[in-house]
C-alpha cells in the first residue's frame, strides 16, 4: 500500500512563557503531517513538535527525508529511528489512517475531564493560586501543579507553607522539580509532604541519571516519573509508580492507547504544548485514563496556550491555520 505524506510547519508562542528547572519554555514549533490512501480516501493526522533544541534539529533533518509517496512498512520502521515526537507523529497518523480513534472509527475522539491547573515558578505562584481559587466555585474539586527547584528552596519551602493555608481542603496537589533537585532536599520536601492528605506526588524530583535515588525516595512517599520515561523508556513497564505520560513527545501512541485501554493503572496524561491535531489525542487519552482504575486530572495546563484555529479540533482547520 503506497500513502501520501504531505508536511507542513506551524509555530506558535505561549501565552506565558514556562521556567522549569532546566530552562524556559516560551514557543512551540514543528511539523504536521496529513497522511493519505489513496484507495479508501482516508486520512490520518499527525505532528512532530520536539521539545528540546537537539531533538528539533534531529527531527528537521528526518523531516527532511520523508518521501511524499511512502509505504506502511517504511513508516514503521522510521517511527523508531527518531525522537519521541518523529515517533509521535508517525504513530499518530497511521492510527487515525486505520480507523483505531477518530471521528469514524468505533473509538470517536473524547474530551479530557477537568485539568490540574499549572501555577508558574517563582513568586508568581500565590497570585496564581488565588486567581483559579477567584475564579472557580469553592464547590469544584481543584488540582493544581507547582513547578519547583527554579529558586532557593527555603525561600520555596516558605512559598509552599502559604500555598498550604490558602489551597482548598478538598483540593489536590503535585509538585513538578523537572530533575531539579539533589537527594538532600527532595527527602526534605517529601518529609514535608507525605503526611499532607492534599498531596498527590512529587514529580521527578532527581535527575533521571540518578534512578537509585529514585527509587530510594519512592519508598518513603509518592514519586512520578516524568522525564526519566523519555529517556529510558523500558521504565514505562517496570516503575510501578506514577508516570506522567506526554503523549506528543512520549513516541508511537499506540502502545500507550492499549495501556489505558486495558486499565492499567498509574499513567497521568499530560500536555507538551501542542496543536489541535495532537491535542485531540492528548484530550482523548486523558478521556480514557479518568475512567479507568486510578483516575487523575490530567496537566492539560489551561490558560497557557493561545486560541484560535491552529489548536482546533478539526484537523482541517489546524492545517488550514498553520499554512
């Protein structure tokens, strides 16, 4: 079976740019992709959006490669020859291509349930925190992710203490160190915290070359994964943990669609800042994920990118927005 590829860039900028442990997120660039067969008339989606600056490039130059007539089983085969995002978008499209999620399929794409909200890092954060608390009825239950480790951690500590005395009884909470702490100080933050009923986890508190120490801080309180799955994705089957699963740059869906499909528990959902085209698959799998076992608001991180036709879920629309 011979299939059109037709490629297209996009790029946009976030609202507000994300500081993180290991540096700034302020735009988003990349790839979409429409693949075609030519018989049966469908069509598949998908985009290849990297986060770092060496993926990009990688993921420029098998970009770059593509042919536009293509068969199934060279797309296979590349869908592993890349980053996670190249993964993504090969996957992607050749899922919808064969009617496994999609409009027409017996899995028709599903809308994510209510999501954590992201606070920003610094002295940023109480502000934040009371605007969604002013915004949003007392009655909701509220979920809220704090990134972590881009200052002092006593002068953290002490913004944490005040988070603690504003944050809602019924609220939950999760910490993100994007590997931004040493031994030392993750263990101090999760004496502080494990006893605390509002605490879901703390999200990669090490580095992901210190997997010992993760597992050592794993068994005195609740650790995900994050960036450690990216790097060593045998850890996707073996951490029995939370993992903070990014469908957009975690590689081919696929796998990830049968996980949840089949219930298994511990996979949080969460965004990379991605287009309407990977957007629905991130909405549709936090969808499938909050109805299984272990339900968890996934980080879909509302208010953080702009609106308009480039973030639609018609794809149509998005490749319409991004030419």
């Amino acid at each position: 079976m011979t299939l059109q590829l037709l490629v297209r860039s996009f790029s946009f900028s976030l609202l507000h740019p994300l500081r993180t442990a290991t540096g700034v997120v302020a735009k988003r660039r990349g790839w979409l992709l429409r693949l075609c067969d030519g018989d049966t008339g469908a069509v598949g989606w998908g985009e290849v959006a990297p986060l770092r600056t060496e993926q990009w490039l990688h993921c420029k130059i098998l970009m770059g490669a593509l042919p536009e007539e293509v068969s199934r089983h060279q797309l296979e085969v590349l869908i592993h020859q890349g980053p996670g995002a190249f993964g993504f978008g090969l996957g992607s499209a050749l899922a919808e291509l064969d009617g496994l999620v999609g409009d027409l399929s017996s899995q028709p794409w599903q809308e994510a349930p209510s999501p954590a909200h992201l606070l920003p890092a610094g002295d940023q954060m109480l502000m934040a925190l009371d605007q969604v608390l002013m915004d949003c009825p007392s009655s909701h239950s509220l979920t809220f992710k704090w990134k972590v480790a881009t200052e002092a951690s006593e002068r953290e500590q002490r913004w944490l203490e005040q988070l603690l005395v504003r944050l809602p009884r019924n609220a939950r909470l999760r910490l993100d160190a994007n590997g931004g702490w040493d031994r030392s100080t993750a263990g101090v933050w999760l004496e502080r915290l494990r006893q605390e009923s509002r605490f879901d986890w703390l999200e990669q508190p090490l580095a992901v070359d210190d997997h010992e120490g993760l597992e050592q801080l794993a068994k005195r309180g609740s650790v995900a994964l994050d960036e450690s799955l990216e790097r060593r994705p045998e850890l996707r089957d073996s951490w029995m943990g939370w993992q903070v699963r990014r469908p957009a740059v975690d590689g081919d869906p696929r796998p990830l669609l049968r996980q949840i499909q089949a219930g298994v528990p511990y996979r949080m959902v969460s965004t990379a800042f991605e287009s309407g085209i990977a957007r629905r698959w991130v909405h549709h799998l936090a969808a499938l994920q909050w109805v299984g076992p272990t339900p968890a608001a996934p980080g879909l991180a509302p208010g953080w990118c702009p609106e308009g036709a480039l973030f639609s879920h018609n794809p149509e629309l998005v490749w319409a927005a991004a030419g």
